[in-house]
C-alpha cells in the first residue's frame, strides 16, 4: 500500500464513506511518516450500521449453526493464505516486530478455528422425566447485534476472538476497532466478506470516542465485548450495563512474576525478557514486576541487566530488532515520564537499553530497575511500555503477598524447581492466568482469557467456553405431551 489512505466504513456489504467529516491520522510507529486517515464516524454512522445489522440478524439466525461453522472454516482458510499480509500490515500500523506479528495473526487463526466446533460448543441439554411425563430441554439461541471493541496493541488477534464466535452462535457483528491501528481491520473486513457472509451480518465502523459511546447507548446494541485501559474498561462496563447490554471488558493489568533462588535463570532470564520487552511492553500479559526471592536476587538482577543492556531496539521491520517503536508519541512521553517518576521515587537503573534509532519514530529504550519498594507506583500502575521492574522479597509467602495486593489480576508465573512452591504459588496467587516456567501464560483458544479483578469487568471471560456462553442466551422449555 501506496501513499495516504481515506479509510471508510463497511456496512451491510458495502464501503461506505461516514457522514462525519473528522479525521485523525494514522502514522507508521517506526518513522512517523503518514499510512492513513481514519474517519471519527459520529452517532448517525454507527446508527446506520446498528441498523443494518439489526436487519441481518433474523435470516442469519436462522441459518443452520452447521452451515455457519463452514463459513467460518472458509474464513479461516482465507486468514492462512493472507496471514503473511496481515502480520505485515500489523507491524507496519502497530510497530511491532514481524516475528511478533506473525504469532498474534496465529493466535487469531487458532481462536478462529475454536468457533468453527460451535455444533458442539453450542449444544444445550436434555433431561427426560424432570417430572411424571414432563421433559425440559435447554436451547442455546444467538444474543442478537453484538460489538466489539478492541485495542491498537493485537489488531487482528483480538477481532479474531471475538468476531468469528459471535457470528457462528448466531449474531450480527459490528467492529469497532483501534483508532490507531484501522488498516488491519479493513483487511479482516474485506476476508470475512469474501468468506461469504451476508451483507449486515459483518460491519466495521471507525472512530473513538463518540463512535464507542454510541455503541454503547444504542437501544438495538445486545452485547458489548472490549478489550482496553482499565479507565475505559470500567466506563464501557457500566454505560452498556446501564442500558441493558451484556457486557465483558477486558482492563488493565500489572503482572508479577516470582522468581525463586532454585531457579533455572538460564531458562528464566530469556522468559523474564521476552514477557517484560516483547511488543515493546505494550500486551497485557507483559511481566512489568519481578519479585526477586531471596537469596539470589543479586545473581538475577545482574543476569537480567546483561540482557537488557543487548536488546535490539529498531524499526519494526528490521529482523535485527527485539524492542520496536510504541504506538504514539504521546504514550512515548507518558513512560519516559514513568522512568523519571521511578528514579526520583529511589528506584535504581540497574540497566537501560540501547540507544533508539533516529528521529521520526516512537521508541523507549528498554529500562530495568532495581530495588523497588512494593508501594511505588512504578510497582502499582500499569505503565504499558518497556519498563521492567525488580523487587525483592524474603520468602514465597511474602513476594505472594506483595503481588496479591495489586489492584490487578490478569497474570503471573513463577519460575521454580520446586513443585511444591510451584503449588503453592497456584493454590494462592490472585490471578486468573497463571504460568508456572512461563514467561507470557496466554492460555489456548479453546480455555477463556480469565483476567481477575480489576482486569475484568464482567462474568463471562473471552475465548472458550465462557465466550460461547456470552454470545449466546439460554431457554429453557419445560414440556408435556397429553
């Protein structure tokens, strides 16, 4: 793709140029330079698409849930041929690293191919003689029009959660993705078209902020799916659930990862690095706090500073780089203002990355600190970015208690010998995604993305199961026949 690109809406089938005139650019993360504009659709264009998936929803409802799943497998054939498209669309709008790109598009598939089991996943229940000649019977019907809303950071991986198991349950979808990375979305609009779903039962609206809030008032909206911040997470949560939608909003996280003095570090160092660098620490299962159990901690510390030291930091497209650019120069200036707030606070640099390439692009050298005290705010707040921090604890007991008290709960993993400590850390951590000698424990597709706290906002999680029951609603028939 050549030159700057005036994106618009899909829509009942259709390309369709939003009646609102603001727009809001999208540049290339590696250098700046400008990819796209994208339109700030307003109330009236996403009650166009609102509508038009309301319209689609009864004859695709009744489609049968068989033939659903083959459009689904016909998609996801489509994914695999253009995978390698996708992963360099991401990287170009997103600045992640191709390798990094590639798995996030595999992640997608995989989800994809877990909503093609929906003649299965969807079965209800049946249970004979509940009462002399009567029978009752549990249907699982669709929820109707469903959103989905999702972050800069996958923009492919999460509309891929969300998307294919919403349709072969039955509902209409709109997307409404990142504003700042809208080109992965055109091209997942253009193969869920292609795959051969009906006009309406796919539409993709942009936007920010007034798009989302009319999302989320609209009276022919069923269901909200978000993943995002922990601020717009909750606002999402409560404005749908105050006008009657279904609701799951994926939030924020601060995610711990205990290391214990038996550890293997020539396997934990390179996890450590890959969950806190990776993605320039822009996921929300990066591990941005190490608790470092004693003794050990010096051996750890000085090991994880080597590596940080040789990171790579470049261009997304360059093999040689490990730590790409951050999404904006805004959210550039908000960490390096993180790592100034860690230094005065009394945080040591125990080691920083190297230096970024030349102007133009919106890089944050690698930064590891060291001695960290629990309460500081670099160990508490979400700081999105490339910013590793170390603190250091007595014994399994405490380093679960100082990760406990985080206000998040998303993830965290433990790297030990030990299976009994392993145990423990399992039985105790509060987190819904746990690794034990794994760095990122993002769980397969087929399992639900089980953020806790104040990572979640809802009762039924993404992914799995739990998202089969969320788009989908329960009847109960109780019968008799005389």
């Amino acid at each position: 793709m050549s030159g700057t690109v005036e994106l618009e809406n899909f829509v009942a089938g259709h390309w369709v140029r939003p009646t609102a005139t603001g727009r809001l650019d999208v540049p290339d993360p590696s250098d700046g330079h400008l990819l796209a504009r994208v339109p700030r659709s307003e109330a009236g264009d996403v009650d166009t698409a609102v509508r038009a998936a309301r319209a689609a929803f009864p004859a695709w409802r009744d489609v049968p849930v068989a033939e659903r799943a083959r459009k689904i497998l016909t998609l996801r054939s489509l994914l695999e041929s253009h995978a390698d498209e996708l992963a360099h669309s991401i990287s170009r709008e997103n600045g992640k690293t191709l390798d990094e790109a590639r798995g996030s598009v595999r992640r997608g598939i995989e989800a994809t191919e877990f909503a093609a089991s929906a003649p299965t996943t969807m079965q209800g229940a049946f249970l004979e003689d509940v009462s002399r000649g009567v029978d009752t019977t549990l249907l699982r019907q669709p929820l109707g029009v469903v959103v989905g809303i999702t972050p800069f950071n996958f923009p492919v991986m999460i509309p891929l959660w969300m998307a294919p198991l919403a349709l072969v349950c039955g509902n209409s979808f709109i997307l409404k993705p990142s504003e700042r990375v809208p080109l992965s979305a055109n091209m997942l609009a253009r193969l869920i078209h292609e795959a051969g779903f009906p006009a309406g039962t796919f539409n993709l609206v942009h936007g920010d902020a007034e798009a989302v809030n009319a999302l989320l008032t609209h009276p022919e909206v069923d269901g909200i799916s978000f993943v995002g911040s922990a601020p717009t997470a909750k606002h999402v949560y409560t404005t749908a659930a105050a006008h009657g939608k279904r609701v799951q909003a994926l939030a924020g996280a601060k995610n711990h990862i205990i290391v214990l003095p038996d550890a293997d570090l020539e396997k934990t160092v390179p996890a450590v690095i890959s969950s806190a660098f990776g993605q320039a620490g822009e996921r929300c299962l990066a591990g941005s706090v190490v608790i470092a159990v004693e003794p050990g901690a010096d051996r750890l510390v000085a090991q994880l500073a080597a590596a940080v030291r040789a990171l790579p930091v470049g261009a997304a497209h360059d093999p040689a780089t490990e730590v790409g650019p951050v999404i904006r120069a805004d959210h550039r200036d908000r960490i390096l203002r993180w790592i100034q707030e860690g230094e005065a606070g009394g945080a040591v640099l125990a080691a920083k990355g190297p230096t970024p390439p030349g102007a133009g692009g919106y890089y944050v050298s690698p930064v590891l600190f060291d001695h960290v005290r629990p309460e500081m705010s670099i160990a508490q707040e979400e700081i999105f970015g490339p910013v590793l921090s170390v603190v250091r604890a007595g014994s399994l007991v405490e380093a679960i208690g100082i990760a406990n008290r985080s206000r998040f709960g998303n993830a965290s993993a433990i790297f030990t010998r030990d299976g009994g400590a392993a145990r423990t850390f399992v039985h105790s951590i509060e987190a819904g995604m746990l690794g034990v000698n794994v760095g990122v424990p993002a769980p397969a597709a087929y399992f639900p993305f089980a953020g806790w706290k104040g990572s979640f906002y809802g009762d039924l999680h993404a992914t799995g199961k739990d998202a089969i029951d969320f788009y989908t609603r329960k009847k109960v028939v109780t019968s008799r026949w005389f």
